[in-house]
C-alpha cells in the first residue's frame, strides 16, 4: 500500500506538470471557457464507460448529491474558466507561482476544519520551503504590469482558495464516495456549463480544429482530468491532505522540465535551487510519515 500511494503520487505530479503546456496548446485556438468545457464533458464520457466495465453505480444518498454540485461549481466551473481565463494576461510562471499558495489554502482550512487531521510544525515549515522554492524557479518570469496583470493575478489565487476549501470538503465529508464515480456529475456539470457560457460569452466562429488543440484536450481529459483526478481523491482517502496539496509544488518543476525538453526553454541554475528547495519542504513536510514507512519496510525485512 505505501508503495501504490508513492507511485499514485509521483503519477499525478507528472500528469499535472504536463498539463499547463497541453493548456497552453489548446488556448492556441480555443478560447479559455470552450476549451475548458471540451475537456470536462469529454472527461465525463471517459468515466462513465469506465464505470460501465467497471460495474460502478453512482452514489445517491443526500449527502454524496450535495457534494457532487458543490464540486462542479467551486472546483471545476469556477476555478477552471479562471485560470484559463488569466492564463491570457499573465506569463505561465507567475501563474505557477500564483497557484501554488494551494497548500497554504488546504493548510488553514485543514487547521479549523479537520481536527483530527495533523499540521504540524514540520507541515508547515515544509509548505513554506516549497513555496520558496517554486518563487526562485520563476524568479525570472515574475514580471508584472499591474495595470494588465492584477486582475489574472487575484483570479488564480481565488482559484487556488476554492481548490483548498474543496479538498478539504472532500476529506472531511467524502470518504464513503467511490474515487472514480464521485468525479462523473461534477465533471458533466463543469463541461455542461462551461460550454454554454462560451456560446454566449466566447467568439466561437475564429475556432480552428487543428490535430494539435483538438490532441491537447483528448490528453487532458483522460490524463489531466480521468487519471489524475480519480487517483487524487484515492490518495485524499489514504493520506493528509496537507502533504497531498503539496503536489502543487512539484507540478511546475515538471512544466519547467517540459519547457525545456519540447519548448527551448533555458533550464537554469535558479531552476535546480528552487526544485531542490520544493523537494526539501516537501520531505519534511512529510517527516513522519518517512519515518513510518521506513521503520514499516525496516520491519518487513527482518
């Protein structure tokens, strides 16, 4: 089990790094509301022929319902067309950067939501590390016009606090809810009201359905959104939300290294010391947990 929660872990780690440059592609000829409600709808029908195979039944009691409408509108719906949105007027890195005050929203809701949840000292000086860390490898993208920049700016961080407040909503009342079903109505509520916003607030004639856009939202509707989703709220039912969350800090170490493998970007010194930084914060955050395990596999050997 600690192995299949360390390779679900790095798993979502490199699915997400990859999809701020499959988002970019995408916006390259969708707008940021029509692309983003491709890609939910098309992730909805992925899970639901899973289910189908798989036998799964949607959860029906009161409480499984509220969660579901609740997750489509403040953790699809909202949070997506915002960073989609902003992705238009601020640099990719900034909106990194932005995004990653994500654990310090999962933290502070954690702290007066989930008593029985640790945040600990060693938590909290771990979600500092890594945020410093992500801050010095976009050091140099981290250039603001505030006239332009402001409004993206305060977009991706309220993205960021409605994605905190959801995770930790989740692990408070969803544990009884089944990893991949739960994901189906929120999804098909996110594609289905994304999608007629941008009938009526999107240009939707300049469309070009080029192999490249229409690629980018097949990849992040069933790796970006399927995958990486389902395997996420497996993890939240198995491990602390606030070391989950951290996840948010690895991410752009991953878009960087895509940056430089496909996009020519420069890979630099400030790039090594800051990753080094996330994967400090993010070790000891998780200090005893790394103890546990070791101690555990210690065991089994003897």
């Amino acid at each position: 089990m600690n192995l299949k929660i360390i390779f679900g872990y790095i798993l979502i780690c490199l699915i997400w790094g990859s999809t701020w440059y499959a988002i970019k592609l995408g916006l390259a000829e969708f707008p940021p509301m029509y692309a983003a409600g491709l890609r939910f709808s098309l992730a909805a029908i992925f899970i639901y022929i899973f289910m189908l195979i798989r036998g799964l039944k949607i959860q029906k009691d009161k409480l499984s319902l509220r969660l579901y409408w609740i997750m489509g509108i403040f953790s699809f719906v909202i949070p997506f067309s915002l960073v989609y949105w902003a992705e238009q007027y601020i640099p990719t890195g900034l909106a990194s950067v932005l995004f990653a005050t994500f654990p310090f929203f999962v933290t502070i809701f954690s702290k007066f939501f989930l008593p029985g949840e640790s945040v600990d000292f060693h938590k909290v000086i771990g979600v500092i590390l890594g945020f410093t860390g992500i801050v010095v490898i976009f050091s140099d993208d981290i250039s603001l016009d505030f006239k332009i920049s402001i409004i993206g700016m305060i977009a991706v961080i309220v993205s960021a606090a409605m994605q905190g407040g959801i995770a930790v909503m989740v692990k408070k009342y969803g544990k009884h809810l089944n990893p991949l079903s739960m994901n189906f109505i929120p999804l098909l509520t996110g594609g289905v009201v994304l999608l007629i916003a941008s009938f009526f607030l999107e240009n939707l004639t300049a469309i070009k359905y080029s192999p490249v856009a229409v690629g980018s939202v097949v990849y992040l509707a069933f790796f970006g959104t399927l995958v990486t989703f389902t395997i996420y709220y497996w993890l939240m039912q198995r491990i602390n939300v606030v070391v989950l969350s951290l996840s948010a800090f690895i991410t752009p170490i991953i878009a960087v290294l895509i940056g430089w493998l496909f996009a020519a970007e420069v890979f630099t010194v400030w790039d090594i010391a800051g990753s080094s930084l996330v994967l400090i914060g993010i070790l000891f955050a998780n200090f005893k947990g790394l103890k546990i395990f070791f101690k555990s596999n210690k065991e089994m050997t003897v």
